[in-house]
C-alpha cells in the first residue's frame, strides 16, 4: 500500500497522493533529526507519563527508537490518520501539539531503511512497517496488555557513521525536547562508545543567564522566563509542552533572553517558524511587561548584593550586560560599590550620591582619607569609566576620578642633609624675592603626583588626617607657589627624579642652587637678573668654603 492518501471514506483532507509532495513535505525540515521532536510531540499528546530514546548498533544498522507509554493508536488511526498527509485528530484540540497531520512524515528525512511502528491500545498490538519507497505493511501482532507506542528507524551506518549520528541525536534532543513536560530518558548502545543513559528533560530557564524572572499568565497556560544574558543578545525560544517550536534571535522583547511556554502555541505549516496569532501576541506582551519592570528590579538587587559583597567582577558583568541591553535603572535601584566603606557600608544608591561622583579604581590613602571624611567613592575601572560615566551623566552626575581633583600630601622626616638643603634653598629664593611661607618635602598621591612640586600647606587642606596629612584640591595644588602677593607653602614631591637627586647629593649648597633654578623655571619666574643672582649665591658659597 502507498502512504499518505486521501481517506476515500470522508474525503475531508485533500492529502497528495504523489511520492513527490511527500519528498516536499520531508524537505521543509531543514534539520533531518527533527524527527526527534516530531515523534516525542506525538507521544506527549498520546498522554505519556515518560519517553525512552535508544541508540542501538548492531551489524551495519543503527537503530533508533522512541518508546513511549501513552493511549496508543488503532487501525483507523494508523491508516486514516498517521497515514494520511494533512489530518490530525487534533486539529481543534488545544491541549495537544501537533495540527497539521504532517509531523509522522519527518521519520522519513534521514532516510532509513525501514520504519517500524509497533502501537498498543485495548489490549491489541499493531505493527506497522513503512519503506523508504512509500509502501507499508500493517500487521496485527495479536493481544497485549501495555498501552503505548515505539517508533523505530533503522538507519545504515558504520561504527564511525553511528558514532557521528549518535553525537548529533544527543543534540537534536536538547535542542529540540530540553523543556519537555514529560521525562525524557536517552540510551546509547554503540560499539566504541561507553553505555550511557541520561535524562534530556530539564526545568524551563535560559541557559548562562546572569539574571531571570519569570511570570506566568492569568489562567496558568502561558509561562515566559526572561534574562540577562553577559552578550545581552536578543533571543526568544517558543515551546509548546515544552517542546521547541521556533527560537530566533529577532529582538522581540528588546535584548534579552526570553522563552515562552504556552499550550496554545502552534508550528507554521512550514515548520519552520511560530504561528503569529493572538496567541503569540499574548505571549510576547508578556515577555516585554517582564523585562520592562521585574528584570530591572532584580538586576538591581543583584547589583546591589555584588557591590555590598565587594564582588567587583559579577557587579562589573551585570552592568555591562545592562548597559548592552540598554536597559537604564532607576537612581533608587542601581547601586554602586564603594572603594572604601562609609559608615561600614560597602554600596550606595544613585540617588544618594549628589551631582558628582567621585571614583577610583581601587582603595588609597588619598581614598581613605575622603571616606574618612564622608566623602564616597566610587569603584570604577579606568576602562569602565567611559561608558558606566555615561550612564551616570545621563542622570544628571558628573563623573570625576579622585586622582585627576585631589592631592594628598604626606611630609617626611628629614635628615640633617635634609634640613641643610631647605634652609640654603630658601636663601636662594628669598634673594629672588620669591621666598615661600615654608618648604617641605612630601610624599604626593593623586593629582600632580608627578609633579616637581606643588603649592599649599595644612591651612589650604580642604582635609587632614591625625597624623598630618592633608588633601590639597587640584587647583590649589597647581598655583604657583610664588605669588606676587602674599606667600605660599612650598611641597618639593620626594618622588620626582630631581629631587631625589638633590637630597642624595653630597653638598647640599650646590644642589640647593640647581633646585631654585629648577624651581623659577618650572614657575616660569627664571629670567636672566634671578639667574645671575643665583649664580653670584653659589659662586660665593663655594668660594667660602
């Protein structure tokens, strides 16, 4: 007998009769084990608690089965309906998958030898046998007392053709049947391969997401998960029983990650898309309700976990895949991580920070004393600063590192050299009538930390600590020390090179002389009278000696 005709009795499906609209038909699955999905999709509606998928190689054949224990079928269903293109008992049955009266025909896309449908229902065993050539036979096989049905291929393969098939089941099944509400098991029996059984079903979620939530429609039918994914690619994954139906990366909720699970769903007649009905609309209108308001809200509690747990890495990823997702929190939900604790507390709101932030890739002196002082900062890698700073301005923040706004100046102790080369460096600058109010030499930390000095003294600090170190603002650092008008401290920076020069040098009347030089000319004050004056100082120094 032909498969796939018209059932003369009703006349209700125009099915082809032409073995070249069934080849069509088989085409439209663009992946061959497809079959897979389509079989366990049968099972399901049949009303199987469990499926069992065996790979079993024997001889030159491979053998493939689906094993389900579900209502079985009868001789007119076999006949009238897995036989015949086009009619499904389940057209207007939403509880069920399958529509179409197509999907039986995917058994038939990787080409096997021969299919065999062994099927049991009210206490007699059918058995079905279809050829690649279209033709079938069905036998009945005598009384049995277990309900259900297995589908088995038999594929021609070598040991290595079957070890590459049994390689891409594995991932057929996942891809297609990893949701499936029913438990799936997988059996691999092949020479060269370790024995195994696995359990393919898994809870509905989204794999490597950072963060998901999840909501669940009025009438508990439709199911969607949505996440954050660290690429914050779009993707939406359609199941119906957990079954995929279609998965695209069209951003359709935005750019998230989101499946949706609904009864309701249904294959294109093509097979290779959604049907995009009300059904769809409905599930999709979830989808975007949930990432508009529950996934930034639990992202930002995540945050806030990650920057109070000081985990910079996790806090770091999920603002990142936020700021890809272009999903913007609310001041009062996005929480930043603090480089020191104020008030023992590692995180602060947005809201909380004021119209500058002030940020730091990691603890300092200089950092600590601010802290100390209330002022917080931020934790901010360099290289996060251009686009989480961006983030920040479009609230109305202003983002400014710590290091290019402050100086924390701490003095030294000073050695008998030491004091010799101050006390001969102010003579030098008093006789250029430029002497300062006093001079001292200091470890610098921030702004113009590379400086070969900078301006101000512990009356200028805008902060001071106990033990006298104090914090210069950048531009009180900046200013000359040599005003016109009026004196200022001047701090020699210990960690530039010259100056490590002078105080290693062994008369300090000679280095004290190319400092002042250095001094003027870095303020732009060494014109040529001050110069000669200079000049006559050391000149008559040495000539004392």
């Amino acid at each position: 007998m032909a498969p796939y005709r018209t059932d003369e009795r009703t006349q209700t499906a125009e099915a082809p009769r032409d073995p070249g609209i069934v080849g069509d038909v088989i085409a439209q699955f663009a992946d061959p084990l497809a079959f897979y999905r389509e079989l366990i999709q049968n099972s399901i509606d049949a009303g199987s608690p469990s499926i069992e998928v065996r790979l079993e190689h024997v001889d030159t054949t491979l053998r493939v089965s689906v094993r389900d224990r579900g209502e079985g079928m009868t001789r007119d269903t076999l006949e009238n309906q897995l036989l015949v293109l086009f009619r499904s008992t389940k057209e207007n049955d939403n509880t069920k998958i399958g529509k179409f009266g197509i999907g039986f025909a995917s058994v038939l896309a990787p080409n096997p030898e021969v299919v065999i449908v062994h099927s049991t229902r009210e206490g007699r065993r059918l058995t079905l046998h279809l050829h690649r050539d279209l033709t079938y036979q069905l036998f009945d096989a005598g009384p049995a007392s277990q309900v259900g049905t297995t589908v088995e291929l038999e594929l021609a393969a070598t040991v290595p053709q079957a070890h590459d098939l049994v390689g891409r089941s594995r991932v057929a099944l996942v891809r297609w049947c990893r949701h499936a509400s029913v438990s799936i098991q997988l059996e691999i029996e092949v020479p060269g391969l370790e024995r195994t059984v696995e359990r393919i079903d898994r809870p509905l979620g989204l794999e490597g997401a950072l963060i998901e939530v999840r909501g669940t429609s009025p009438d508990g039918r439709l199911t969607a998960v949505v996440g954050l994914r660290r690429e914050a690619a779009a993707y939406v994954g359609f199941f119906n029983h957990g079954l995929m139906l279609h998965e695209t990366v069209e951003p359709l909720a935005g750019n998230v990650a989101c499946k949706l699970q609904d009864s309701r769903l249904g294959h294109t007649l093509s097979r290779d898309n959604v049907r995009r009905d009300e059904h769809f609309d409905r599930a999709i209108e979830l989808a975007r309700s949930l990432a508009a308001r529950e996934l930034p809200r639990d992202a930002g509690l995540a945050m806030r976990a990650a920057a109070e747990a000081g985990d910079y890495s996790a806090y770091r990823t999920l603002a990142l895949a936020l700021a890809d997702a272009r999903i913007a929190l609310k001041p009062d939900v996005w929480w930043v991580p603090l480089v020191d604790p104020i008030d023992k507390q590692r995180a602060m709101p947005v809201e909380s920070i004021g119209r500058r932030a002030w940020v730091a890739d990691e603890p300092s002196q200089l950092s600590g004393m601010l802290a100390a002082n209330g002022i917080p900062i931020l934790r901010m890698l360099p290289s996060d600063q251009p686009w989480m700073g961006a983030q920040l301005r479009s609230m109305g923040i202003e983002v400014t590192g710590i290091g290019t706004a402050f100086v924390r100046v701490a003095t030294v102790d000073l050695s008998a050299s030491d004091h010799a080369l101050l006390a001969t460096l102010d003579g030098h600058l008093d006789a250029c009538r430029r002497r300062p109010e006093g001079i001292a030499i200091a470890r610098l930390e921030g702004s113009l930390a590379f400086q070969l000095a900078v301006s101000g003294g512990p009356d200028d600090a805008r902060y001071t600590d106990s033990r006298g170190a104090y914090v210069l603002d950048h531009d009180t650092a900046r200013r000359t020390p040599f005003p016109v008008l009026g004196r200022r401290h001047l701090v020699l920076n210990e960690g530039h090179p010259m100056i490590r020069a002078v105080r290693a040098a062994d008369d300090p009347r000679t280095a004290a002389a190319h400092l002042a030089r250095a001094l003027l000319l870095e303020y732009e004050l060494l014109d040529q009278r001050r110069s000669e004056i200079l000049l006559d100082r050391a000149l008559t120094e040495l000539g004392g000696t």
